[in-house]
C-alpha cells in the first residue's frame, strides 16, 4: 500500500471506525500543528472521541505525494460540514507529523464550482519541479509582493477555473472579488509561503497572513497546464491566539 493510500485509509477511519489504519501513525513521534488538537497520537485520540458516534463523514477527493510529504483534500462532516487539506509527513514509512487546514464549506460559486469538484488525478509528472517552481514565483510575486499587475504572466485568463465560494472563474472574477473586497474594506495579505508540495500538475502552497485583519493560514492548490494556472481551489483558517493553543508546534513549522 503507498503512503497516500495508506493516508487516505486513515482519514476514512475517521468515519468507519477502523482501528487498524491509525497503526501507521508512529506513536512514539507524532507532532501535530492543527492548534485545536493536542499533541501525540494521544490528542487524535481525544478528539476522536469527541465526535458522537456514526457522525463523521470524509470523502477524499484528491491526493497526491511530494517525496515524505502526502497531500490530500477532503469533503468532510466533521463536527459539521467542512473542507479540508491535510499534509503528512512520513519518516521510515510511517506518519510523524500532520498539519491541515479547514474552512467551512460554502458555495458554489457565480461559476457554478464547489469547493473540490474538478480534476482529481495527477497528470505530467515530469514537469512537477517546473510546476512547483512557477507557482512558487506566482505566490511570492502577486500574493505576497502584491504585484497584481503581473497576473496575465502567471495565469490562463480564459480558461481559468476557481473554486473559491466567493470568486467567479477568469481573471475578470478575481479582480472583481479583490475590488468588492477593498470597497467593503476587507483586506486580504499574504506575508510569508511556508510550504510548496507538488506532484505533476497540481502545487499546494500554505502560506499565512491576515484576512480582514485577523491572522490567516492560506492553502491555495493550483492545476498547471503547458506553464499556466488553470485552475485553483483554497482554504482559509484564522489562526487562534496563542493561549487557545493546545499544542506549542505552532501552525506552519515546516
């Protein structure tokens, strides 16, 4: 079974209730950086018994591998409905570290898009260093350097599918969400990329930043097709104040 087989079983275990799927999680060494969970197999545990039983529901829509690193996204009905991404991190074949990040689902959107509804299998695996290398530059030049003058650059503006619930597609529907945003003023900032995971054409950044002036985590999936943005999903999760933390590993730490 490969890592993201064997991950994908585990987050299904959240649902069907199977035990032996949490046995690649590595108990001696599991840090966890969803802030809301304590540390150590012992944290999953508890929040898994929180949950009233026959509850959960996870449907995982898309998964895919960057060397120790397995990334998927998920539907879930977890403490109700929810859209995840989950990074694991896998050392000598088992799970030492998890981050996600969860918004509650909404949508769809004026284009008609859900959250996870589109491509799901990974394609053009010989151009993953090439992909990951573009939307890193993407990130850091538009969303981080804010430089929105360059867009046409990055992204194919007649084909451009989103999924966000409050964005139409093309390049017309995301400067129309950026300019009802800033005349409502609610402002949106990507300050630092914490991680770039990829595998042939889809690249997942996690960055953080602020949205309407709370402190953020942002994880954007971007499909490339012959060197362009196609297509995006994300998740936005206010990130809690220090003391509400119930584990000191912080939310990025990659």
């Amino acid at each position: 079974m490969t890592q993201t087989q064997q991950v994908v079983r585990l987050l299904k275990s959240i649902e069907t209730g199977e035990a032996d799927a949490v046995s690649i999680i590595n108990p001696l060494k599991y840090i966890q950086h969803n802030l809301g969970v304590a540390d150590g197999l012992a944290g999953f545990g508890a929040l898994l018994q929180q949950l009233p039983p026959g509850s959960a529901r996870v449907n995982t829509v898309r998964a895919f591998e960057d060397g120790d690193f397995v990334v998927t996204h998920t539907d879930y009905d977890f403490f109700g409905p929810k859209i995840g991404f989950d990074i694991f991190r896998f050392e000598q074949g088992r799970i030492v570290e998890h981050w996600d990040n969860l918004q509650e689902t909404a949508g769809p959107n004026a284009s008609g898009h859900t959250m996870v509804d589109g491509p799901v299998a990974a394609e053009d695996h010989a151009a993953t260093p090439a992909n990951k290398a573009l939307v890193r530059t993407f990130v850091e030049t538009v969303l981080v350097g804010r430089a929105f003058d360059t867009l046409g650059r990055f992204i194919e503006s007649e084909h451009y599918t989103q999924h966000n619930p409050h964005i139409a597609d093309g390049l017309g529907g995301l400067a129309a969400a950026l300019a009802a945003m800033a005349a409502s003023g609610v402002t949106m900032r990507y300050d630092r990329v914490h991680a770039v995971l990829g595998e042939g054409n889809f690249v997942l950044t996690v960055s953080d930043g602020s949205f309407g002036g709370v402190p953020t985590s942002f994880y954007d999936l971007f499909r490339v097709e012959n060197g362009r943005i196609v297509e995006h999903w994300d998740t936005l999760e206010s990130i809690p104040v220090r003391d509400a933390w119930k584990n000191a590993n912080g939310k990025f730490g990659f």
